[in-house]
C-alpha cells in the first residue's frame, strides 16, 4: 500500500491556515484502468482522487494539479465502472488553481473545500449543486466571480469570508435559495449589490448574513421587497443595506 498526501496552505491575512491530511490507497490504483475492489475504495483517475461513496457515486477527494483551471467532472470511469460524481470533500483544490468548474451531477461542497487557495479567481457551479459548505472559499482572496446553478439551496456560514477580491456573485438562476448563512460573505471589499432572485429565505435563514460585508443594496423579486427589507434590516442581517427589485 502506497501514501498520498495532499497539503493545502494559505498565508491569507483573512485566514491562517495549515492543514495536511494523508489517504491510503492501494500503488497501482494511479492508474486509471485500475478495478476498485471491496478493499479498495480510492482511486487516481489522472491527476484527480476519487472515494466510493455509494453504489455508483465517489466524492472528489483531491488533486496534484498545479495550475490552470480544475474541472470536476459529471462523472468518472475506474476500470470497467462509470461513477456519477456528486460531492467535493474538504481540501479538495491543487496549487495554483485559477478556476473552478464543478459537474453537473455534484450536489455538495464540503466545508473549507477550497479554503485558502489563494490564487483561485472564477468558480462555476454545475446546475445541481444545491450546498456550499462553511468556508468552502475562505480566504480566497483572488476570487473575483461566483456563479451558482439552479439548484443552489444553502451558502452556509462564512462560506466566503475573507475574499476581499470578489465582486461578482451571480444568483440569477438560484431561485430555490432558502439560506444564506451568518458572515457569508464577511470582508468582501468589493461586493457591495447583491442580487437575490429567490421569494423562499426567512427572517432565520438570513441572520447575521451580511455582517462584516461591504454590500449596500440587496436587490430581490419585486413581490418580496416589502418583507425583505424586514429580513435584511441590520438587526437582523448585521449590516445596513438598501433593499429594492431587481
């Protein structure tokens, strides 16, 4: 049996962050054409590190990509078997990445996902994706866009806490969004209209949302501005903001 290990590392101002974390599989499965058997439970396609979660489906654990963009696929073949891709774990980025790309058949990503890569600049989620974990892209500090797909339900606390950089988070097509979680977006310089096209947040799912941001205006569908101004007033978002429609 061989070992990986794979260190992810951010000397951000935002975030001092030091993590290593070691999976054990067996040498051979490197090799895309391997056969994952009862014992065996990761494997390498390419560059990329993949764990069976169920029958069918594997999280992307990892990768040794040093730069460029990372794409995470829709789905993924180890020998004989196709597994759908559906979740990113946590510490899942390699160096130097720039850009984000998840698979359509992803619904998760972890907490502290892509915490602290500091080089990332865009991400793209895949239309199915309905969780951002806590941290997920914590100190980030070059990320400058954020596009959700349709399916996004959940940007949990902190989620992008620390990205001074990011200007631009795109919820257009997230109009199922129920949560935006405490200090989501804390100490985003740049991000001052957010654009909310979802009626399903409540007054709980967006306490504390906004503290420590930089957002001014909250623009939302016209038939919620009136009960919006309620939910985003700074006694209970953290933070004073204009609520209008979008």
């Amino acid at each position: 049996m061989g070992k990986h290990v794979f260190t992810a590392y951010s000397t951000s101002a935002f975030y001092d962050f030091s993590k290593t974390f070691t999976l054990t599989i067996s040498a051979a499965s490197k090799d895309s054409s391997s056969t994952t058997t009862d014992e065996e439970k990761s494997f390498y396609v390419g560059n990329h590190l993949y764990e069976v979660t169920g029958k069918g489906t594997v999280a992307f654990l990892g990768t040794s990509q040093k730069k460029g963009t990372l794409t995470i696929p829709a789905t993924v073949k180890n020998g004989s078997r196709t597994y759908k891709v559906t979740s990113v774990s946590k510490y899942a980025y390699g160096d130097k990445i720039t850009k984000v790309v998840i698979g359509n058949n992803v619904t998760s990503i972890a907490s502290q996902a892509f915490c602290g890569c500091t080089t990332l600049k865009t991400v793209t989620l895949g239309k199915n994706v309905k969780t951002v974990g806590a941290s997920a892209f914590y100190g980030c500090t070059k990320l400058t866009k954020f596009t959700a797909g349709a399916s996004l339900t959940t940007i949990k606390a902190k989620a992008f806490s620390g990205c001074k950089a990011l200007k631009t988070v795109t919820l257009t097509k997230a109009t199922g969004l129920k949560t935006i979680g405490a200090s989501a977006f804390n100490g985003c310089k740049k991000l001052t209209t957010l654009t909310i096209c979802s009626s399903k947040l409540t007054k709980k799912t967006v306490k504390s949302s906004l503290k420590g941001s930089s957002v001014k205006t909250v623009k939302v569908p016209s038939k919620k501005v009136s009960t919006y101004k309620k939910y985003f007033a700074k006694s209970n978002s953290g933070k004073k903001v204009t609520v209008k429609k979008k």
